[in-house]
C-alpha cells in the first residue's frame, strides 16, 4: 500500500530547513529526514519525489519569503533612496524573522543547493522568483537613477543583496541594532556615490543569476 502524501508539506520543509542550516547539504538524507521528522520516507517520497525535490521546495519558499519581505518593505518607503535602504534592510529583518531559512539562504551556495535533478515546476518556479528579483532591483535603479544597465543593477544588487548578507551573518556578534546601523550608514553613502557613469547603448540587464545573496 502506497504511503498517503503529507497534509502538512511545510513542516517537513522546517526540518529540512534546519538539518541543512546546522550541518550543511550532505546532512539531508530521507533517513536523517525521517529520524527528526517522524515522517516516513514513504510519505516524504511520496510528497516531494526525490531529495532534489526536497531541496527544491525548501530553496522556493525560502526565497518566496525573502522576496515578499523585501516587498512589503520597499511599499513602505517614501522615496527611491529610503527604498533601496529598505530593501537593503531585507537580510536583516529576514534573520530575525525566519532564522531558519536565512542560516540556508545565507551560508549554501544556490549553486550546489540546486545542482540536483528536480522537476521541470520546481524549476520554472525557481526561474520565475530569479526574475521577479531582477525585476524589483532593475526598478529601484530607474528610480534612483533613471536607468537600469548592468553596471546600475550590479551597484544595487551590491547594496541589497551582497552587502546585507555580509552583515546578516556577523548580526549574532554585532547586535540587531548595530548591524542595521552600519548597514545603513553603508548603503546611504554608496548611493550617494552613485554608479559609474553610462556608456552609451548600453542599457541591459546583468545576464548573471541575481541571488548572489545565496552564492
């Protein structure tokens, strides 16, 4: 008799979460799942089909849960510059709110997370999240500066992705509220800078995935 699928897909997803977060990718087995899940391996094949596809949901609802976060803080600005330091702001807030999911999206590679097989769903839903990211860093370029170049995008993505994440990982040593600070202090000043200057012609997109955040 075949196992039934799982109601409650998520809550395997948190131990998956936090076997990887604690132990890294080789930690994740079906058996290491069960043992701390309760779960069997029937139900969980059954639900997921196969590890890749494990990892797959799990990398999909953590970077749903970012990118809706980054989202709702960006609504909540008044202007492009006070926008793109919240969105900056997103690594921070994410930590305190989703420590799980941030000790996955902070410290795996994307690469080696999602080099496994997994369904084609899995992965348009994947390519779609990476979009809608491109989409919000290339809008807060053309509000900041009125353009979206790859030079402009890469100097956001520096700002709300890489230099956030450099900060979310030393949050336990610097405090909550001193990391935001620095990182604040941080952000405003290289927007004040600016990007480098246009090179006619050139007004494209970064044709490198955006989740440097999780590289």
């Amino acid at each position: 008799m075949l196992s039934p699928r799982l109601r409650h897909p998520d809550l395997v997803i948190d131990f998956v979460e936090a076997l990887v977060g604690q132990s890294g990718l080789d930690a994740l087995t079906i058996r290491a799942l069960t043992t701390a899940s309760g779960f069997s391996n029937g139900a969980i094949y059954r639900t997921f089909g196969s590890r890749g596809g494990l990892i797959g949901r799990m990398w999909i609802r953590a970077e749903s849960r970012f990118l809706e976060l980054m989202k709702g803080l960006i609504a909540q600005a008044h202007n492009p510059f006070d926008a793109a330091v919240a969105a900056a702001e997103t690594s921070l807030v994410y930590l305190q709110r989703y420590p799980k999911s941030a000790a996955v999206l902070f410290t795996v590679r994307r690469e080696e997370a999602l080099s496994l097989p997994m369904s084609i769903e899995i992965g348009d839903q994947l390519r779609a999240l990476d979009d809608e990211l491109v989409a919000i860093m290339s809008q807060l370029a053309k509000n900041l500066w009125k353009r979206n170049d790859a030079e402009t995008v890469d100097l956001v993505a520096a700002c709300i992705l890489d230099l956030p994440k450099w900060v979310a990982l030393r949050n336990m040593r610097l405090g909550t509220y001193l990391g935001s600070v620095y990182l604040r202090a941080t952000i405003r000043a290289i927007l004040e800078v600016g990007p480098p200057p246009l090179v006619p012609h050139h007004e494209v997109l970064p044709e490198e995935p955006a989740y440097r955040v999780l590289l």
